[in-house]
C-alpha cells in the first residue's frame, strides 16, 4: 500500500513544493488505508460467501443416501477446525449444515449463490467440489445417490463429470493401503486422477501431470480471499496427483 503515499506526495509536490508533497503524502495514507480496508472487507466476504454455501451443500449430500452417518458429522466438524473458523462462523456453518439437510432446501439456488461469489474462478470451484467429496467419503465409500449429486453439482459449477471421478479416485488411493485395494484397480485409479487413458504415451502422461500440478498448486490461492488453512487441501490434491503419476510410472517401468 505504499504507492498510494507516493503518487499522492509527488502529485501534491507538482502543486505546492514540499509542504504540497507533505498534503499529498497524508492524503496518500489515508487513501492507503481506505484501500486496506476494501481489500479486508472483500476477502472477508469471500469467505463468508465460500463457508456457508460449503456447509449447506455438505448437508445436502450427506443426507442424499437418506442417512446423515456419524463419521459425515465428525468429518463436517473436522473442517471447523481445520479451517480455523471463529466461534460466529462455527454456528453459521452447522446453520448451513442442518439446512442443507432439509428436504425443502434448494441445491441450485446455493450453488448460484456460490458461483456469484467466487465470480467462477476454476481453482475455487474445484477447491469446493473437492471439499464435498471429501466429506461424503467419510465413512469410506461415495454412494450411488450421492455420487449422483455430485455430479449434479459439478455440472452445475460449469465442471466436467471427470472432476467427481478423479476426486473420487484420488480418495480411493488415500485409503488404498488400509482398504486393502488390489494393484490393478490402484492403476485404474491413478490414470483418472491424471485424467489420461491407460494407452496414452508416456509424453502424454508426464504433459497431463505437469499441468494438473500447474493447476493445482497451493500458493495459486493466495489472494483468492479464502483462509490459509484451506491451503492444506490443495497440498493433498498435489501429493495425490504425484503419488498417481508414479503409481503409472512404476508401472510402466514394471512392463518395459
């Protein structure tokens, strides 16, 4: 915010010398600080506009296979914490929870809500579909209901139904260990997350995941007006995208 204070000294310096530089430089600060000020109180509406539309949406789906479990609860109020929500915005999210959870609550009005704020910036949208997966996959396993309303919301979000698939996929390769998943269906997996055929070149493979990277890295938030805490999702969807490139690349090298 210094340069505000420095046109407004030079311009009052054109004007009045030195005392019209010290006129111009007062202006400059308040300017700067009037300027501040807007910034906070942008990104601060950002993440009301982000976190309320989040937790309705998360009730929704937790609700769409006709039962809310207890790990969706526990997962859903993980997310307070993670995402370091104050005490205000902690009642405003479990608000938004139990009324997505209303059989009269409307999932494209939210979802428009959502787009207007984010102003459809695709790392936003993406960040918030994979927020959604994330909690539906709590106790384990994506239903068949809720997969579909997924879906719905990805297209809705202007997102390809590859979104819901790799996400899911990259979920499935977090618990690959203790799921006890066999090799073979690691391998299918990986390939969604990179979103490439299992015959695409190894050009072709090494492109998709230089981009997905590019995409996805987490300092491309900043300034995005959400909390920094939420940069630790984008930092499991990067490791999850390169523990898929070398789950194809291992693979590869098994073959040749």
């Amino acid at each position: 915010m210094l340069f505000p204070i420095i046109i407004g000294g030079l311009i009052g310096y054109q004007f009045g010398r030195f005392p019209g530089f010290l006129i111009g430089a007062v202006a400059g600060v308040l300017l700067a600080q009037y300027l501040k000020g807007r910034v906070r109180s942008r990104l601060a509406d950002l993440q009301s506009a982000f976190i309320e539309p989040m937790f309705a949406v998360m009730g929704a789906l937790c609700k769409a296979d006709g039962v809310v479990t207890r790990d969706e609860i526990q997962v859903a109020e993980q997310f307070f914490n993670r995402f370091r929500l104050s005490q205000q915005q902690r009642e405003v999210a479990k608000a938004a929870f139990n009324r997505g959870k209303a059989p009269e609550f409307d999932l494209d009005a939210e979802l428009d809500r959502f787009l207007r704020a984010s102003r459809g910036q695709p790392m936003l949208l993406q960040l918030f579909l994979q927020l959604q997966v994330s909690a539906v996959a709590a106790d384990g396993q994506v239903h068949p209901e809720e997969h579909a309303m997924l879906v719905r919301i990805a297209r809705k979000l202007g997102l390809p139904e590859s979104q819901v698939d790799q996400l899911e996929a990259m979920l499935r390769g977090a618990h690959a260990d203790t799921a006890g998943t066999s090799s073979s269906q690691q391998l299918d997996d990986a390939y969604k997350v990179l979103g490439v055929s299992a015959d695409a070149s190894d050009q072709e493979v090494k492109r998709a995941y230089r981009k997905l990277m590019s995409e996805n890295h987490p300092d491309k938030l900043a300034g995005r007006g959400l909390p920094e805490s939420m940069r630790e999702m984008a930092e499991e969807k990067t490791r999850e995208i390169s523990h898929a490139y070398d789950i194809v690349t291992n693979a590869r090298k098994a073959t040749q």
